[in-house]
C-alpha cells in the first residue's frame, strides 16, 4: 500500500485513511481535548502524509508516521496554549491591578486629599504673591469683578490688571506643577 501511495495513488491514500482516521482522532482527542481541534492536526497529518509521499521509503510504517505526527501537532498546539494562557494570565493580573490604582484614583479620599494638597500649594503661593499682584487677583478670583472694574478701584490701566493676573496665574501654575 505504501509503494502505491508514494507513486500518488489516491485510492491507496484512501485506505491509509479509512484504516487509521478514528484511531488517530481519539489519541489527538485524548491530549488535546476539543474534537474540532484533534480533527484539525488529523488533517494536517494525513495533509502532510500527501505532500511528503514521494520521499517516504518503501518500508515506512504509514501507521507510526501518522501517529508521530499527530503527537508532534498535539505537542504544538498544547505547547501554544500554554503560552497563550501565561499571556492570558498576564494580561489579566495587568488588568487587576488596573482595576486597583483605577479605584484608589478615583477613590473620593484620594480625591479630596489631592485637592487639600493643591489648596495649601495654592493658598501659600497666593500669600507669597507680591502685594499689589495680591490684591489684583483676590479682586478677579475672589471677588469675581471685571478687570475694568479693578483698574478703576485700584486706579490703575486694565493692561496693569491684565499684567498683575497673568503675573500671578503664571506663579500659581508654578506652584501646583506637580499636579498638574
């Protein structure tokens, strides 16, 4: 049977298969479990059997041929889910971790103690601003009133208003950089 197949008889092909086809899926069944997979590597062997007919020898073993190669795609195919599944793992211990800074972030204790962290940042830098600067931006910030409302009060240009905010913007974005 072997001599025919090597010269590309089908109909030899076909007796290898019908004689060897179930007992090859029920051992790929066995190690790799899923039926759909074992008659995959089953194909891929008989496939392989076709393709590599002319360079057999007469007194190849077609059984233990296709038995070896059914183990060597099972040994692959398990081989690649168990990397697959490190990956997976791996992925998935990322995720938690994830989960865990996400819920600490957003954490309303976080939140509030960043926020009481940029307060202080905020009020020291407000109180080390010079005087004039000072009173300028307490007037826009605090007080809500237009620049023009503050150059009339402190008699000074709305382009001195307009100096003295940028001015203390400028050292408040200085002061809080870290959070930002």
């Amino acid at each position: 049977m072997i001599e025919r197949l090597i010269k590309g008889d089908e109909k030899a092909f076909e007796q290898i298969f019908h004689l060897y086809y179930q007992r090859l899926l029920n051992f790929a069944k066995a190690y790799v479990i899923n039926k759909e997979i074992a008659r995959e590597i089953v194909q891929e062997a008989y496939l392989k059997l076709w393709e590599t007919r002319s360079r057999l020898k007469p007194d190849t073993n077609p059984e233990a041929f296709l038995f070896t190669l059914v183990r060597n795609q099972s040994l692959n195919y398990l081989k690649h889910c168990l990397v697959e599944q490190k990956y997976s793992q791996i992925a998935q211990e990322q995720v938690e971790i994830y989960r865990l800074n996400y819920s600490v972030l957003k954490n309303d204790i976080t939140e509030k103690f960043f926020f009481n962290e940029i307060k202080i940042k905020l009020d020291k830098a407000i109180k080390q601003l010079p005087p004039r600067c000072k009173k300028v931006f307490e007037l826009s910030r605090v007080q809500e009133l237009q620049n023009k409302e503050i150059a009339t009060e402190l008699n000074i240009s709305i382009k001195t208003v307009e100096n003295h905010i940028t001015e203390a913007l400028r050292r408040l974005r200085a002061a809080i950089k870290d959070y930002l």
